[in-house]
C-alpha cells in the first residue's frame, strides 16, 4: 500500500465533496478580491451564477471519482 497514493485519494475525495456540497463558498473563496463584473444589483444580493455553481460541482464530481480511482488502486 503506498501512502502518497492513499493520500492522495483522500484529498481528492475530501475536496470533490467539499465541491459538490458548497460550490458556492468555492467560487466566493476563489474570487476573494475581485472586483464583481457588474454593479447592478440589490444591497446585499450575493448569489452566485448557475453557470459557476453547476462548474464547481462538475468538477467536485470528477475529483471524488480521481480520489476513488486512486483509492482503488492503493487499496487493491
């Protein structure tokens, strides 16, 4: 069993869910800092795009499966 690859697959597995399940705080967290693109807007009104949302959760999806991969092939 190599433990850079278990590690590995539990990283990948950790954040694809961290992905799927608040891609919201994800797309805040990786635009901490940027100016917003449009001003228009109610006071207050922080939504994100469900473009962006549904990107995020894609690619959480393909991290868990990755980290499962991997997984598999430390593991077996």
């Amino acid at each position: 069993m190599d433990l850079r690859t278990l590690l590995a697959a539990v990283l990948g597995v950790g954040l694809g869910l961290l992905f799927v399940a608040a891609p919201e705080a994800v797309v805040k967290i990786h635009t901490a800092g940027r100016r917003p693109p449009g001003r228009g807007g109610e006071y207050g009104e922080e939504s994100v795009a469900g473009r962006w949302r549904r990107l995020v959760q894609a690619v959480g999806i393909a991290l868990v499966a990755v980290g499962l991969y991997f997984g598999a092939t430390a593991l077996g």
